[in-house]
C-alpha cells in the first residue's frame, strides 16, 4: 500500500523547437522589464538571438559562469545587479549558468528565465551548490527554484556529442537516486522510470546524426523529467560523491557523473534490489548497474575516473571528504566502502 508525500515544484515550462522567440512574451508576463542576460562563450549564437529578442528589455549581460558556482563569481555580479536595477534573469546555458542565475536570485529576489543548453536539469529544482574554498555546499529553497523555464531544442544541438553523451548521464543519475530516495513515490517513479527509458534509447543513436532533432528533444524532455525527479526526490551517495569530486578536485561535472553513476549503483544495488530491478528493465539490460557502464562504454564516454584527471593519491581524501558526515542512501555509507568504490571508478572496472 502507498504512503508518501509529495511536493510539486511550480515553475512554468514552455516546451518545443523555436520557444526561445517568445522570451520576451516570457518576460513581461513576468511584469518584468530589466533584464541582466547570462551568456557563455560556448552558446553564443544562442544568447545573440536571446539578445535580440529581449530588445530594450534587457539592460546588461555577463558572460562568465563558472563550475560549481564559486561564490567569487556570484559577487562579481551581484554588483552589475545593483547597479543596472536587475528585475529579472535570463540565462542561456547549461547548469553552471544556472546556478550562477539561482545565486543571485536566492540572494536578490529577483526573477529567473533559464533557456537550457545541456540536460542538466537544475532550470526545474530549487537545489543550488556552491563552492568557497575548495569546498561545494549544497542547500536548497523555494527562492532558488526558477519561475520560467524556455526549452528549446534549437539551443542543445550545438552540444558536442561527448558533451552530450555525459550530460545524459547527469539526467540519468538524478532519476536513478530519486528511486530510492527518502523522498521517492510513486509519481517520481513513473518520471525516473521514463526518464531512463528515453535516455538508455537515445544515447546508443547520439552519434548517427548530430543534428537529429527528434532524438534531441527527446532527451531534452528526459531532462525535464529526471530534473523533475532530483527536485522532488533528493540526492544521495552519487550526488554527494560527484560533488566531492568536482567542489573538492576540479572534475567536470557531468563526466564525472558518467564515471561514478554504474559505481554507486553497484554499491547500493544489495539494498534495493526491487529498485535495480525496476531500473535494469528500464534499461533493458540484465543488471542496472553494468548496463549504465556498457551503455556509456558502447557511445565511447568516459569510464575511468583517471581520464577525467583525478590524481590515485587523491582518492583517501576524496573517500574521507564523502563520509565526513551522514546523509539519506539505502546502503550505509561507510569510508572503507566508499574508498574502494572509488578505487572501481578510477580504474575503470565492470560493475556486476
Ligand atoms: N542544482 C541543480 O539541480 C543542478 C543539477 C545539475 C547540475 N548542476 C550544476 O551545473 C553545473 C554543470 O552543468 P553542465 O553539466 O550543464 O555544464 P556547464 O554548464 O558547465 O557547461 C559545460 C561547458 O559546455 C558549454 N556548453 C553549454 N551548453 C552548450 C551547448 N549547447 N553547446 C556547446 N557548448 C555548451 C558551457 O559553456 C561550458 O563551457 C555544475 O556546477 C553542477 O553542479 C546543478
Ligand atoms: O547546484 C549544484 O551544484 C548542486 C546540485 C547538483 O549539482 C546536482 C548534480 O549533481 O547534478
């Protein structure tokens, strides 16, 4: 018999190819009419037509998010947001610019637009991380989750296939927590499980042809449903790692998801078999945990902590930095545990 709570997120979502033209339809409806632009050097092309669109309602832009939201960055912004007025965010990118919106909104007050580059999902939670020396916090809040959410599938077709091999991966990881977390339901099950469905069948055909846009918005809205889970469900061990990993050694974000997800799963698999089941027929793989390592192995990602560049001297630290304090998993997590899980990682060993 069911027994849960859940908690809908209300953003409102505009979903489809071109949606970006209506963002400033998005913006007034907002009653909004000075905008600060987040833009990249990489997504270019997409804030220049954002730009254009926006017209007079925008009145400065910023193009330098970083990783893991330093909080030096943030402050560095916060100054433009003083001094031009800032009523509202637009930001095209993928999650760092996000979470570059998501500081200063949390900070300000002032409304959020994301135009999405990448399927990290973090345009549709209220979780932000942010990292001061050396170290990346994560917290979360009503007043960081954005009001408006623009995907437009023209936006994530520039994404190198690598990139967007292991951005996946990200998305997968959040709907693969969500099963088993303390928060998990039915409602988020039925996204999780979707979500992984589209993803295991997208990623195998990313590299046939780039410019697939069927394929593309199919995993954008795997995105949208496996952020939709991190939102409502709540993070676990692999979470927790891949923030290690990345706040604490540098790793790139969404790699570093790709290398750890099979790793983590493999870990908590004797503690959920139900939900490793659920996830391998997902998958359509015997076991979950070496059907995501295969499925990232056959698309050519990356599997091996080592090629991402962690340092082997650093994985004690990392073991150690990951289990300093206690947080929601089905297994328990225990130093020794974790050290050898990311031992398996750093080689690049098969889980069963
Ligand atoms: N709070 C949350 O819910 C949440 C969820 C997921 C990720 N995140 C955070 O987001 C960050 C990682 O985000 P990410 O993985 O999307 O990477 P990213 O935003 O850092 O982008 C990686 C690189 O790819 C470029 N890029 C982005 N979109 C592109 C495109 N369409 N074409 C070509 N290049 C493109 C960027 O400019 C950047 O150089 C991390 O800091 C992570 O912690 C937060
Ligand atoms: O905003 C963050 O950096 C914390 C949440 C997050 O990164 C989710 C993820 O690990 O993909």
């Amino acid at each position: 018999m069911h027994s849960f709570v859940y908690n809908a997120q209300p953003s409102r979502v505009v979903f489809g190819p071109g949606t970006a033209a209506r963002v400033a339809d998005e913006v007034r409806r907002l009653d909004r009419s000075r905008v600060l632009l987040l833009g990249g050097e990489h997504v270019r092309p997409q804030a220049e037509l954002v730009e254009k669109a926006l017209g007079s309602l925008q009145v400065a832009r910023f193009d330098g998010a970083v990783m893991h939201t330093p909080v030096a960055v943030t402050e560095k912004v916060l100054g433009l947001v003083s001094e031009h007025d800032i009523d509202a965010v637009v930001a095209v990118g993928g999650g760092s610019t996000t979470g570059l919106s998501k500081a200063i909104a949390v900070r300000t007050g002032v409304d959020q637009l994301i135009l999405p580059t990448t399927y990290a999902g973090s345009e549709v939670t209220p979780v932000l991380g942010e990292t001061a020396d050396g170290v990346k916090t994560t917290h979360s809040s009503p007043a960081i989750l954005p009001e408006t959410v623009i995907y437009d599938v023209e936006f994530t077709l520039s994404m190198p296939i690598p990139m967007a091999l292991t951005s996946a991966i990200n998305a997968m990881a959040h709907a693969v927590e969500a099963l088993y977390a303390e928060h998990a339901n039915p409602i988020i099950d039925t996204l999780a499980l979707e979500a992984i469905r589209a993803i295991a069948r997208g990623v195998p055909v990313l590299g046939a042809d780039a410019a697939d846009r069927e394929g593309r918005s199919d995993l954008l809205l795997a995105a949208w449903l496996a952020g939709t889970c991190l939102s409502a469900g709540g993070m676990g061990l692999h979470h927790k790692l891949c923030h290690v990993l990345g706040g604490s050694f540098d790793l790139p974000h969404a790699a570093t998801h790709t290398v750890v997800l099979p790793h983590v799963m493999a870990f908590n698999a004797p503690s959920v078999p139900a939900v490793m089941s659920r996830i391998a027929d997902a998958l359509g793989t015997p076991t979950a945990p070496a059907g995501v390592f295969d499925l990232v192995a056959a698309a050519g990602g990356p599997t091996t902590l080592a090629e991402l560049g962690m340092s082997e001297g650093d994985l004690d630290e990392a073991a150690h930095l990951a289990t300093e304090r206690q947080y929601p998993n089905p297994r328990e997590v225990t130093r020794v545990g974790v050290r050898r899980l990311l031992g398996d990682a750093y080689a690049g060993i098969r889980p069963e």
